[in-house]
C-alpha cells in the first residue's frame, strides 16, 4: 500500500488507495470490492515495503478469500513496462 503522496505520483491502473493503518481498513476495502471472494490483490512500493503483506494478512483475517500480495510492488511493476497512471503529472 503506497503512501498518499506515492499513490499520486504513481499508481497501478484500477487500484485503490486504502492505507492498511486506517481503523476501519478491512471495512473500506469490502466497501470497495462486491463480495469476499472477489480477487484482491495488494501492492505497495516495493519488496522492502512491509505494507503489503500487514495488508493481505488483515484482509485474510477478515474473512477474504481471494488475496493476493504483489510483493514487488508498484518498483517492479514499472521495471516490467506495465502501464501505470501519473494523476499527479497532469495536474501540472
């Protein structure tokens, strides 16, 4: 899970900014996702982020069946040529 300001800057196309610290962080995901069982996958910066995994284990404690941790983060996710969007470039 990326920091505000990091999401900004970069970020998976269709993916959510949910900070995992958030109280009611399981409760704003099932917000956002129709059932429990949806595909979930959680990121943040990279492989030395730890936000990820705290992610996926809340989530799995919660009830989630389907989650997933994309533990290179948003770092790998550029270094392969994936698509990101840039909110915070066409603000300029």
């Amino acid at each position: 899970m990326l920091g505000r300001e990091d999401f900004e800057r970069a970020h998976i196309p269709g993916s959510e900014n949910v900070p995992v610290d958030r109280d009611d962080f399981a409760e704003r995901v099932e917000e956002l996702v129709s059932d429990k069982d949806d595909t979930i996958v959680v990121y943040c910066a990279s492989f030395d982020c730890e936000a990820s995994p705290k992610a996926a284990r809340k989530l799995d404690g919660a009830g989630f069946s389907n989650v997933y941790d994309f533990e290179g983060g948003i770092k790998e996710w550029m270094k392969a040529g994936h698509e990101v969007n840039r909110p915070a470039e066409s603000k300029a």
